[in-house]
C-alpha cells in the first residue's frame, strides 16, 4: 500500500515546483514586460537565452547549471559565501533546476498576454496622473491576469515533471531530491514495485491534469475583478 | 494658455511647430496624416521630442533640450483618445475615479457638475462594454475632466461616431466647456466642429503649421478651402454675389436658372464670385413645401442620384446649374420615395452656408 516515501516524495514534488512558481514569478513578469514593451536587438536577443531551456535537452541543461553554480564557479563561490552549503544535491538544486526550464513557459505565456494589452490604455492612465508602477499595477496587470496565472501554472507543471536537468544538478537522494519522476524511474529498476510506479504514476497524471485545467480555466476566463 | 514649441523627426515623418495661444479652446485642423495625434502625444510627454518647450497656464512641463520635461502623469494634460479606450476591467464609477485624486472629485461640487453636464448618473453601475459608442465617449471625456486637468487634449472625440452622435458630443463640449472651465487642446478634420468649439486655431500640414487664426478666418484662406475639400464639406460651390440685403443680414448668391441662395452677409461686392461650403447633413430635403419656415431657403430641383452609403443615403439634386449633396437616413429616404427623376425641394438654413471667401 501507499508508503510513507512516497508521500514524502510527492509532498518534496509539490514544494519544490510552489517554491518554483515562487521563486520565478516576479523575475518572469519583468523579463515578460520587458520583452512585451521593448523593440530592440537586444530584446531578440533576451528572448532567444530565455528560450533556450525550451529547445535544449534538459540533460544538457542540467549540465550547463553544473557548471555554472558548481564549487569552482562564481556563481557556486556565492552561493556558498551565502548560503554554507554548495548547491549541487540539495533541494535547492531542483529548484533551480525546475525553475531554469520552466522559466520559458512562464514567460511565454506572460509575454503573449502582456502584448494583448493596449498600450494606449496605458497611454491614457499616464494623462490621468497615474505614474508608470500605478499604470502597471492597475491596468497592465489586471488585464494581463489570465496569461499570467496561466503561466506560474504553466511552470508548476513543468516542475511538477522535471526530470533530466534535475537528475544532473540535484541527483536521486531520498528526502532531499527524490521527486515524482525520479522516484518513479528508481522504481522501475527495481524488482515487483509495479504497484508503487502505477500509484505515483496516477498521482502525477491527477496533478498534471488539474494543473492544467486550472491554466485552461485562468486563461480562458475574463478577469472582471481585481484586488488592490 | 499654451505656449509650446516642438520639433519631433521620425524616419519618415517630422513634426516642426511653433506656437501660442490665449485659448481657451485651441482647435487643430488638417487631413488624417497631418500630424495631428503626434502633436498631443508630444504635447502630452507620451513621446520624446528632439525639442520640447511646453509651458501651459505659465506652468513650465517641458523645455528641452536642456531643461525639465515632466513626465506624462504630472503634466496635467488629460487625454480623450479619437476612441474612447475606457478601462475594460473596470466599472464605469471605476473608470471614473480612475485618475489620481478623482474619487474626491467624484464626490465632490465639481464632480456632480461633471456627471450632470455629461449624462453619467445613469451610467455608472454598468460595464464598458454595454455601452454605446456615444455614452463610452461621455464617460471617456468624464473621466478626463475629473482629474481636474490643467488643460484637456481632445483627439477627434468625435470621429469615430455616426453624424448625429457626433453632433451630440460637439454639443456636450460647447455645454462644457461654458459649465467647466478647463482650457482644451481640440484635434479635428471637421470643419463645422472647429467653427463651433474653438476660439483660435492652427492648420498642419506634414507636420507644419501652415495658417493660425480665427477658426472662420482661417478656413476662408484658399490653402484652407483646398484642405477643406480634402476634409469633406460636401458641397462647395463658386458663386456669384446677385446682392446684399443689409436689412434681413443675407447675400444672395446665383445658383442659375433664376435660383437664389440666401447666405449670411459678406462683404464681397455684387457680380463678384465667393466659395460657400454647405454640409450635406445641413440640408433638409422635403416632396411638398412645408407653410412658413426659418430656412430662407427653399431651392426647387430634381433627384439626380441616390447613393446608399453605409447607414446614411446621399442624395444628389440638381438645382439651377449646380448640384447639391444631401445626406439623410435610409428611412427618411424610403418615406419621401426619393428616386431618381423626381422633383424636390431642398431648404437650407443661411447659417448653415459657410463663406469660405
């Protein structure tokens, strides 16, 4: 029957793709608006590096972030200086990992409905005394809130089936690292575990569908209201 | 009230004005492409300026280069848009109150003011999108008033609208702007909305101002009968004064064939020939001749042509030796059973032909 490891790995599975969505959201929003509102050279060029984990097999991925966050790179150097830890095998390592390839489809989505906004509603908020941060706060956003909630959805699910960058960066280590997709293919190779695969199997079909839907709903719904 | 100077160079457009005026409605006439919009966005700080020096009510808002250029939320100029562009999210109260410091006006005498002058009492629990274009251009205009502007910048609020619309929202701004008080900058194409708003005006043409004046003085300059052809006065005729009437305040001008059309007095001497623009939607077409009327005008022709254009019909009528355009509804059409051939009558107010000298 259900196994205490397994809700440990499904509950790990869930906080790190929260923390995900957490982590990447507001950084997303900006590179979004960014890419949305700006036309230049450089604009391609932000958007062809956001979009690459898209195109690049995960596993390479997985590598690149090695390297970059690794124990002799600056960046690896800083985050130790910070944290005391090195990142590599800790759960902070999947996150990171789920977040790098995930980040293009929380962009995406966000870009796409960022552009759908008429900038010359924003144009008319600027006449009317609203300054640019009270522009984007009350007309930008709350008619871009479909897209973006679609896509923080969007990079949950993702994360919720991260698999090759995390492998790379994060490794297979119970309690600390060891996610739906990684337990399942633990599983695999072990002997008369078919039971364990097909339930955490049925749980990552539940959460990816409700993930899914719930983008579908945001995204296809009109967002009458919006707080603050 | 404005003094502003600009010079804007795109890649293939350059906007190159300089120019002053006592307002209090300052009125902007030329053809789509004249650079109309660009002088709001530029007036308005939505766009950067190579030289900007804008100074409104004596208030500094921009002197570049080299000096301040405030930034669009703290210039004071509010903007109603050609289309109404209200806030889609938002209820029309919240479009309303949407500008910094408007709820309080909201609430307030001004604010009371805004909504009655503007017909909004009824309006303000329902969504944009359940209104008609005529009532999303009140609370549009509304919305700009209640940010208490310095000054109004008004892109053609009328343009998008149908005649008899736009005619309405001509007269909401005359109504306003004796109830309100608040200077206006006022793009338009339409010669009688620039006759009936503006106190001083400026022509531009590819970006330049080619005549400044009196809005009547400045349409009867003949670089401005041109545009005004452009622009559509429907009829524009070159007649010859038959004589003045001092006494009833007309001229009277020969259509041929012993017809007359009584315009209001000129000063331009019998035999000699003037321009007069008249609008087709001024002209009121009828079967029989009604008993007394105000139009001193009862012209009798023949229907040459009908000609359905969009909701409205355009009706030709041959009448001395020229021919007059007038515009009415399908309906109207269809009741007076206007085909080709037939006689009519056309009457016209004097106040209604324009003397374009």
């Amino acid at each position: 029957m259900w196994t205490p490891e397994e809700t440990q790995v499904v509950f790990l599975a869930l906080r790190v793709a929260l923390t995900v969505v957490a982590v990447a959201l507001l950084p997303g929003l900006g590179v979004a608006w960014v890419l949305a509102r700006w036309e230049s050279r450089w604009s391609l060029l932000l958007r062809g590096v956001v979009m690459l984990p898209l195109v690049l097999p995960p596993v390479v991925t997985g590598y690149v972030l090695l390297r970059l966050f690794g124990r002799r790179s600056a960046l690896g150097e800083l985050w130790f200086a910070v944290t005391g830890n090195h990142i590599a095998y800790t759960t902070a390592a999947c996150v990171l990992a789920a977040a790098v390839v995930g980040f293009p489809l929380l962009v995406e989505s966000m870009r796409l409905s960022l552009a759908a906004v008429d900038p010359r509603l924003e144009a008319v908020s600027r006449t009317l005394g609203r300054g640019p941060w009270a522009t984007f706060r009350s007309v930008t956003l709350p008619l871009a809130w479909p897209g973006v909630v679609a896509g923080a959805v969007l990079a949950f699910a993702r994360a919720l089936g991260e698999f090759g960058a995390t492998i790379v960066l994060a490794g297979n280590i119970e309690g600390e690292t060891r996610q739906i997709p990684v337990a399942v293919y633990t599983l695999l190779n072990q002997p008369g575990s078919t039971a364990a695969v097909t339930r955490l199997t049925l749980v990552s079909v539940a959460l990816s569908l409700a993930a899914l839907l719930a983008a579908a709903w945001f995204g296809g719904r009109r967002q009458r209201r919006f707080a603050g | 009230m404005i003094r502003a100077e600009l010079i804007q160079r795109r890649r293939d457009f350059t906007l190159d004005v300089a120019f002053e005026s006592a307002g209090p409605v300052l009125g902007v006439f030329g053809h789509s492409g004249s650079g109309k919009t660009t002088l709001l966005h530029a007036l308005a700080g939505l766009t950067r300026s190579e030289r900007a020096r804008v100074h409104v009510k004596g208030e500094v808002l921009s002197e570049r280069p080299g000096g301040v250029s405030l930034a669009p939320e703290r210039r004071g100029l509010a903007l109603v848009p050609q289309e109404p562009l209200l806030f889609p999210h938002l209820s029309i109260r919240e479009n309303l109150t949407f500008a910094r410091g408007a709820a309080r006006e909201f609430a307030g005498e001004h604010g009371a003011k805004v909504l009655d002058v503007l017909r909004l009492r009824d309006l303000l629990d329902r969504e944009p999108e359940t209104l008609s274009g005529g009532e999303k251009q009140r609370v549009s205009l509304g919305r700009a008033w209640l940010s208490r502007p310095r000054m109004l910048l008004l892109d053609k609020p009328a343009a998008s609208l149908d005649a008899d619309l736009a005619r309405e929202v001509v007269a909401l701004l005359m109504h306003a702007k004796r109830e309100l008080d608040v200077p206006m900058v006022f793009v338009t194409h339409r010669p009688s909305e620039l006759i009936a708003l503006a106190d001083d005006c400026i022509v531009l043409e590819a970006g330049r101002i080619v005549a400044q004046g009196a809005p009547l003085e400045v349409l009867s300059k003949p670089k401005a009968l041109g545009l005004a052809r452009l622009v559509g006065i429907d009829n524009l005729m070159e007649l010859a004064v038959v004589r003045h009437d001092a006494e009833a305040g007309l001229t009277l001008l020969d259509l041929g064939g012993g017809a007359e059309l009584a315009t209001p007095l000129c000063e331009v001497r019998a035999g000699a020939t003037t321009s007069v623009g008249l609008y087709a939607e001024d002209i009121i077409l009828c079967r029989e001749l009604p008993g007394a009327t105000s139009a001193r005008n009862n012209l009798a022709g023949v229907v040459v042509a009908v000609d359905p254009i969009g909701h409205e019909v355009l009706v030709t009528l041959s009448v001395g030796r020229i021919e007059l355009q007038a515009r009415v509804t399908p309906g109207a059409a269809r009741e007076l059973g206007l085909e080709v051939g037939q006689p009519a009558f056309a009457l016209i107010k004097t106040t209604a032909c324009h003397h374009l000298h």
